[in-house]
C-alpha cells in the first residue's frame, strides 16, 4: 500500500511534512547514503547536455556511456554552466551511476570518488577524499588527517596576519610599490605586535572571517569575495591590547594616527584589502599543495592495483581554495607510475572563461567538454510546460513519500527503471485532488497529482522569475528554490490557519479582464484575500475573461481557504479623526494599470519596420537601415557580457562602447559604412532576420520594455542568437586574422629582458615573484655597457618598458562593471611569456599588419621596438668588448708572470705581491704617500678574492653562448677591476724606475742592506722590467 506521509483529511491540506520537504529540495544536489535515494527518486531524465558549444546535446545516459568509454591514460571531461542549470546534479547522478556499475559487475577496476560543494573549505574537501577511500588507504592518509585537523582556527588567524605583515613589508618593497605613506609606514609592523596584532587576529574581526570563510562551512555566494578590511578594524577598543607594554613606540604613534585622522584610517584598510588577496593565496598554497599530493599518492598505490580513479567534483568555482589548483592537478602528467584517471571537473562558465589555451586543448586532445546553455530555460523548460510539471511532479512525489518507498524507487532506478511508486496511488483524496490540480504521466505509466500546483502553473511561474533579483534564475534550481518550495510551504501555512498573501520572487502580471473580476467576484473580499486570488489567475489557470477565469478557480477556493465569490464591494471609504468620513479611495492595485495597446502612429511606424524587414529577407535590399542599426548597435552594447569575459580586452571592449550605427554592417543593405571601424557583421539569414523582429517589438510595442503580448517568445529568440553569436561578435573587436596573443607575449617578454637587464640577475625560478619584477614599476638607473649599440637601446629601455606595461595591464585586465576600472590581471599569457624569454631573450618585431587599419592606435606602443630586434647582434659585440676587456687584464698578468684564468688566483697573488712592494719602498725609501694610499684606503687587498670573482665570470661570459649571462653581467665591476690593475701596474713600472735610480750609486762588488736586498728580491719576483744592478 502506497500512500502519503501524511494522510490528509480534506483537500487542500499537506500531504508532506516539513521535515520530507527539505530533505527533498536542498540548495545544491543531495548525495552520500542518506540522501542518495530521495537523489534518485527525484531524478528528471537530462537531455539537454550540449556537445561543447554546439547546439548537438546529450542524455545523462549517454553523458555517462561517453565518460565510462574513455581509456586513455588520462582524460579529463568539463561541464560548464550557469548557476542552477543542473551541473551538479548531472555530476551527482555520473557518480551513482558509477557506484550502480562497480556494485553489479558491469565496470571492474574503477574507484569513483567525488568532491561536493558541501562547505567550500579545503578542510572538508580534502576529509571527502578520506572518506571515500577504500579502508586498505587509510594509513597513509592519517597524516594528511592529522594535518586537516590541526588547522585550528587561532593558528590560521596568526599565519594570515604574518602574511599580510610580509604582504605590506618585504614582499611590497621587493615588488617595487611605492612606499606606505609616512603616516601609516609602519602598518606592516602592527600585524605582528603583541598587542596590535591580536586585535587584529580577534574572533569576529576581518583576519577570522577570512579564516572562517576558507576553513568553516559558508554559502557559496559567500566565497565569491573576501570579506574586506574597513576603517573601523583599525580602531582599538580593548584597553590592554593598544597599551604600550604590548606594543612598540611605533606601533603605539600608528594606533593614535589611525584613531585620530579617518583618512589615515581609510588609507590603511585600502592597502590591506590590496594585500588580502595575496596573503591567503599563500596562506592556502600549502592546501593546494597538499592537496595534489593527495592525489597523487592516491593514484600511485591504485596504479599498484591496476585500477583506474575516477574524479568527480561538483564545481571547482565554487571551492575557495581550489579552482585553477585542481585543474591543474588533473591535467594529464604522463607518468607511467600513476594510475589511469578520469576526472569530471564542474564549473561555472567564468571559470570555464578563465581557462588558458593550452588547457582547452589538452582537455579536448584527452577527453571533452559538455555545457549547460545559459539560457536553459528558453531551452528545456520555456518551451515545453509539459516536462516542468513532470520535474515537479517528481519532487512532489518523493516529498509525499516515506524513506521505505523512497529506497525502493530508488533501488529500481539503479537498475534503469523509471518511477514506478505514487504516493497518490492509496490517498484518500486522490480522485477529487486530480480532478481540481491536476496530475501528470510519467512514461512507466505512475499517475502524480500535482497539487498545489496545476498543469503548466510551475512552467509560467519559472518563465516570469525575476533574474534582476540577486540569486534568482530561471534555471531547474529556481524552480526548486524559488518556486516549488516556497508554494509547497505556503500550503502548510495555510494548513496552520496563516493568511497572508503568497510572495515569490516573479515578474507580476495584471491578470486580463482583473477589474470585472475584481467587481463582479470578489466584491466583498478583504485586500489580502483579493492579492491571494490574483496570483491564482495569473499563473493557476489559462483563461482569460473574467467569467472564464472565475469558473476555472471556483474549485480551488476551499482548498485554498478562500471565501465563496461576492459581488458586494465593502465601504472603502475612510474614516478621519473625529469620526468623519474621507473621500472614497479606490483598492490599492499593486500591480498598477496595464499596458495600454499602442497608438496609431506606433503602429503604422511597427509595421513599416516590419514589412521592409519582410522585403529584406525575401531577396530585397535593406531600406533605411540606420533604423536597424542603431537597434543593433543599442542591442549589443547592453546585452554582449564584457563584464564576465577573458577576451576580448580592454581596448578591444572600448572599441565597442564607443561604436555607433555605422559599425553595424547588414548585408545587403542600401547604404555601407566605411570599413576604418570596428564592424559587426549580420549576414542576410533567418537568424539575423528574427533577431532584428524581436527588437523591433522590443522598442516599438514593449517602449523598450519586455511588457507587450507575446515578448516571451521574442525574449527567446534574443536569447538564443546571443548564445549562438556572441563569440563571433567578440571576435570583431579583434584585429582580423591575428591572434590578440602574440602582442602580449611579445610585450611582456620585453618586459623580462628589461628586468634581466635593469636588475643584472635572471628571472626567478618562482614565476608569482617573477611576475613581480616584469610588471615592477620602481625607477632604476641605466645599466652599465662596454658597446655604443647596446648603450643606444639601453636609453630607450625606460620609456619602452613604461609604454609596454601599460599595454600589457591593459589587455589582460579582467574588467567588473562599466566602468571597465582594473580590478584583477589575468596572468596567464604572461606566465607562459616569462616561461619562454627563462631560455630565449630575443626580440621579434610585431608583424605590419598590427599598424593597420582601426586597431593601430592599440599597438602603438610596439612603434620603435624594431630596433631591439638588433638585441642578438648587440650581445654578441657587448661579448667581444668583454673578452676584450678581459684580454687587456691577463696580459698585465702573464707579464708579471702570474697565472691567468681558471679561478683567477694570479689575480690574487698579484694584489699580495704589490702591496709587499709597497710596503718595502715606503719603509727604504719613503715613497710618496698620495701616489700609493688608494691601495690601502681601497682595501685592495681584502677586496682581491671579489675583484679574481668578477674576472672567473666575466671571461665566463666572454666565452659563453648563453646571452642571457651578457645581459646579467654588470661591466662596471670588470671595469673597476681593470682600473685598479692598471694602476698597479704603473706601481711596479714607476717602483723600478725609482729603485735603479736610488740603487744606481751601489757598486758592482757593492753590499746593500737587508731591506734594499728584499726589494730587488721582490722587483725580480714581478719579473720588473727595469735593469736592477747588483
């Protein structure tokens, strides 16, 4: 015997408690053991997966045989989607149907574990992964276990203010910022002062939402932004904690600045909110990392067995910690000793947007995309108001149902079947509850009363939700969330005597004929009663005249504890102080008058537009087409999604904003607009055709408004041509034929070479900090060269450099709002250009054909960098002029017999023998001190083993191929180093000039003493070349 949870006793009264009611419709798709049947109960049959971005579709059947066929190595399956479209719930039923194949025999060698979207913390993404794991994994896991639960909350808030104290300090300075102003300079310190910076770690402060936010369960809309740092936070209120024992003198003149000057205090939240976004990325890196590690210890052991992982998340736009991480520790490795792997990777379409090039192609080369249209509802669910009542009528189902019946549906629909079990089967009030709401049909024959609802009611109330309102959308969630379980509620308040009126988040329509409806039927009803019924005939029934409408609701006015109809209007008249009566007031309507049908003249200037539309598409050309164009050009400027795209960039978007009618080309219309401007092209098809109709009525009979008869079906096809054709009106904004790419990795490659060159070091292994330096903006002083070419490029390197950033900000800004302000920089291009120029510094000029037509004025700033494409030829002279250079030192060194090369220890046996010679002639002959003191105020000697250092690397470099080491090594070393041999060398030369003079009075047969003895000693040693007579 089948029947409800809870047996009604009339019609109209729940036949589902509160407690089946949020076990059915959740906020995101149900999953694990206690929620899988009610999953699978519940399940509409998808069909419309679309292949990539083609308009070919899938069933969740054939989604599912498609990711079970695939055996390569490593494959990798996206399903991208707006929110609500049923990614997750596509994903969800992938994975029972796994668990459904690996439990019967039908797939062998399979582990299926998925990553909900439960909380979005690493924490619980990372215990899903445990939880899922054959027992025989466990052990290795305990660690990471161990490691999940000692990310307390208290160490969290202290690593996060380190990291913002090294964000605001050392890491800000080595990036090149500019300077903390001088009044809060010593904001870095107060993150890490005993006093200031527990404040600042306090519970409920900005540091432990952040933390709350990534290691504590949240909303998903919640992890969309960080909460930010005010003013406020910097304003202490615990006496203790700004005291001066717990604080140094600098940290306590900060507290008294932020407290005294709001502007200080503003400057100080701007720079941390500036910080914040770096300091959790290294915050969470250690996550990433481990979990990476996770994967791939779990791969390793799995490959031991032969057995293929199969990955499933829900949505990594969604994980605050994950996204780009996981995607990229899914991408195939080619490493024999990891196991097979499949991993199905749901995502919201900005997600998807911000995947690189090469990604797309590894996931295509490997595996496939499927997506969601974003207008699912002008799909799947518009169009077609019997399968919205049958998704309902599932839900309805499985609310009215106990957890025995619900498993055994469940059960049945592991094996392939479809529902079979009708909580209406044994109801006693089925017959009269069918015959007033409804029922519908599912293809096993199982008859599903639809009360509360009636047949196509769910359908129009989806297709007039409100997407303007914050989280609503006309997607299968918004069915749920904001229709379906608001009415089901509404029912049980009602049942508990609640009479207030029904409100849901959906565009209001006057119901036709609402004044004779009003007058004639509900005359003696209360406001609140007459705003209830008005909802009814709105979307509760398809009749149209008043008498119609009445009759067609008459049976629904018991259930729904509505009086019987009157024709008795009450005294609306109101009563002023003192008892006297006011001027009788009309009822409140709130849904105001409706549209008025539109004049003559409209419609005489509706049906010109019209018909010269119709003589366009039937092989005429277009008359007047500036009426269509500033149409289009209107259309597109407001409805093409910049604010949610990778590409185009920035200056392309512009080149749109600022279009005007004659960027809008129509073919074959009477008159062209010149070619020196962006055009958007619309060919004479029947797509261009219906788009044009839609906006006519749009502007014409709607006043720019969607609120005409019929605007639904024009809001389809608008809709539907923006899905189809939006990419290729983006690509417009894009030179023709050229990849908007090339110009970034040029520029920013430049911007490498000028960091090699301005800070004389390579790039850095680590690419963020890497990163760091290219886009630097510190002023540097102009290298040191040896050659006049590389000198003249050299000069030219600063307003190149600041020219090419610019550019380069500009085209990999992600814009948020029309504004277009710079709120983050994609940095992906980039990282690939900074990858390219660790191994090759060359220059390539930019093609002609980027100086051409209307997007030259976007790459202006490549004007004059031909020149660097010289850079080659420049290094290989700058090379030479070193060796050279080199040459002239060793020659000084061989002729004093010292060796040269290798390490250089002739260099340092050279300095030590001058300066004994030194030593010797001040002593015998007092030699002028100002010819020799820089030898000993130079610190030549202590300096010796640096100076034989620069000589090892400069012929090094002399000798390399490597032209990174030229424009690394620093001249004005080498430079100095063959100064201060020079000037030995004229020690020795004028020391044994000046000892044959003083010698000279010695006879052959003479005796000098012991020190005139060491100094011929030593003269001989340098193998001097001045005659010593003995």
């Amino acid at each position: 015997m089948v029947e409800p949870i809870a047996i009604p006793d009339r019609l109209g009264d729940p036949c589902w408690t509160e407690a089946n009611l949020e076990a059915t419709i959740r906020t995101v798709a149900a999953m694990g053991d206690e929620s899988a049947s009610r999953f699978l109960a519940t399940h509409a049959p998808i069909t419309h997966v679309r292949i990539g971005d083609t308009d070919r579709t899938l069933s969740d059947a054939k989604v599912f045989e498609n990711v079970a066929r695939l055996r390569a190595r490593e494959n990798v399956v996206l399903i991208h989607g707006a929110p609500g479209t049923g990614k997750s719930h596509l994903i969800n039923w992938i994975k029972l149907r796994y668990d459904h194949a690996v439990d019967s025999g039908e797939i062998v060698g399979v582990l299926p574990v998925l990553v909900r979207r439960r909380t979005g913390s690493l924490k619980d993404a990372l215990e899903q992964l445990v939880e899922q794991l054959p027992e025989r994994f466990h052990n290795y896991l305990e660690p990471v276990q161990s490691a999940i639960d000692r990310i307390s909350e208290k160490e969290a808030r202290k690593k996060l203010a380190t990291e913002l104290h090294l964000e605001l300090g050392i890491r800000r300075e080595d990036a090149g910022k500019e300077r903390l102003p001088r009044t809060i300079r010593h904001l870095a310190e107060a993150f890490h002062a005993e006093g200031f910076g527990a404040w600042l770690c306090r519970e409920g402060g900005v540091i432990d939402r952040n933390i709350q936010q990534l290691i504590s369960p949240s909303e998903i809309k919640d992890r969309e932004s960080f909460p930010p740092f005010t003013a406020e936070e910097f304003r202490i209120t615990n006496p203790r904690q700004r005291s001066r024992g717990l604080n140094t003198d600098n940290v306590i003149r900060l507290i008294d600045e932020l407290e005294d000057e709001p502007k200080s205090a503003e400057q100080a939240a701007a720079l941390c909110n500036e910080s914040l976004r770096g300091a959790l990325r290294e915050l969470m890196g250690l996550g990433n990392a481990a979990l990476s590690s996770i994967l791939r210890d779990i791969r390793q052991d799995l490959r031991k067995e032969n057995m293929r992982l199969v990955l499933l998340i829900e949505d990594v736009s969604t994980l605050s910690v994950l996204d780009d991480e996981v995607v990229n520790a899914v991408e195939p490795q080619d490493d024999a000793s990891l196991c097979d792997l499949t991993a199905v990777l749901g995502m919201t379409e900005q997600a998807y947007q911000r995947l690189r090039d090469n990604q797309y192609q590894r996931i295509t080369g490997s595996g496939f995309i499927l997506s969601f249209p974003k207008d699912s509802s002008a799909d799947a669910w518009v169009d077609d108001s019997a399968y919205v009542d049958r998704f309902v009528g599932r839900y309805l189902n499985a609310a009215r149902l106990s957890e025995t019946h619900v498993d055994q549906i469940a059960d049945r629909r592991r094996q392939g079947a479809d529902v079979e079990l009708s909580a209406c089967d044994d109801c006693p009030v089925r017959e009269n509850c069918h015959a007033v709401f409804g029922s519908v049909v599912l293809d096993t024959d199982t008859v599903i009363g639809l009360f509360p609802f009636r047949p196509s009611t769910a359908h129009y109330l989806l297709d007039n939700l409100d997407a303007h309102q914050t989280g609503v959308r006309p997607t299968q969630r918004g069915l749920l969330d904001h229709v379906t379980k608001p009415v089901m509620r509404y029912v049980g308040a009602l049942a508990e005597g609640d009479r207030h009126a029904l409100t849901l988040p959906i565009n209001r329509r006057q119901p036709t004929d609402w004044q004779t409806l009003s007058e004639v039927f509900l005359g003696g009803w209360a406001q609140i009663e007459r705003e209830r019924f008005r909802l009814l005939a709105e979307a509760w029934t398809p009749k149209v005249k008043a008498t119609d409408i009445a009759s067609d609701l008459k049976l629904l006015l018991k259930p729904l504890n509505l009086p019987d109809y009157s024709a008795k209007a009450p005294d609306a008249t109101p009563v002023l102080p003192g008892g006297a009566k006011g001027p009788t007031v009309p009822i409140d309507d709130a849904m105001g008058p409706g549209k008025q049908p539109i004049d003559t003249a409209m419609q005489k200037r509706l049906d010109g537009l019209l018909n010269r539309l119709d003589r366009w598409i039937s092989g005429e050309k277009l008359e007047t087409p500036k009426d269509y164009q500033d149409l289009l050009i209107k259309f597109l400027k407001g409805a093409l999604p910049l604010d949610d795209i990778r590409t185009p960039a920035i200056p392309a978007q512009l080149k749109l904003r600022d279009a005007d009618r004659g960027s809008i080309r129509i073919e074959e219309a009477s008159t062209q607009a010149t070619k020196n401007r962006v055009s958007f092209h619309f060919p004479r098809t029947e797509d261009t055709h219906q788009l044009i109709q839609a906006l006519v009525h749009h502007d014409v009979e709607g006043g720019g408004s969607w609120q005409f008869p019929g605007a639904e079906r024009y809001k389809r096809i608008v809709a539907r041509w923006l899905r189809k054709y939006q990419s290729a009106m983006f690509a417009a904004l894009d030179p023709e034929g050229l990849s908007p790419t090339d110009p970034i990795k040029l520029a920013t490659k430049f911007l490498c070479v000028a960091s090699i060159i301005e800070r004389r070091a390579g790039l850095p292994a680590d690419t963020p900090v890497a990163l760091s330096y290219v886009t630097s903006t510190a002023q540097t002083s102009p290298p040191t060269v040896l050659t006049e070419q590389l000198r003249k490029l050299y000069a030219d390197l600063p307003d190149r450099r600041r020219m090419l950033q610019s550019f380069v900000v500009d085209e990999t800004n992600l814009p948020q709002g029309r504004r277009g302000d710079v709120v983050v920089i994609d940095p992906q291009i980039i990282m690939e250009a900074i990858t390219e120029a660790r191994t090759d510094p060359s220059i390539a000029a930019l093609p002609d054909e980027y100086a051409a037509s209307y997007w030259k004025s976007r790459y202006q700033a490549f004007d004059g960098l031909r020149g660097w494409s010289a850079l080659p030829e420049a290094i290989a002279n700058e090379r030479a002029a070193i060796g050279d250079l080199v040459g002239e030192i060793d020659r000084i060194f061989l002729r004093f017999g010292f060796t040269v090369g290798a390490n250089y220890g002739g260099c340092i046996e050279f300095f030590a023998e001058t300066a004994r010679l030194i030593e010797l002639m001040k002593s015998a002959f007092h030699w002028p001190a100002n010819e020799i003191d820089f030898f000993k105020r130079d610190r030549i000697i202590d300096r010796a083993e640096a100076f034989a250092k620069v000589l090892t690397r400069a012929a090094a470099v002399a000798e390399g191929v490597n032209d990174s080491e030229v424009l690394q090594f620093d001249p004005k070393e080498l430079q100095s180093v063959a100064a201060f041999v020079e000037r030995c060398r004229k020690i020795i030369d004028d020391a044994s000039r000046f000892a044959d003079a003083k010698l000279d009075h010695l006879t052959a047969d003479g005796d000098p003493d012991l020190i005139e003895g060491e100094i011929i000693a030593e003269l001989l040693r340098l193998d001097a070349p001045a005659e010593v007579h003995l």
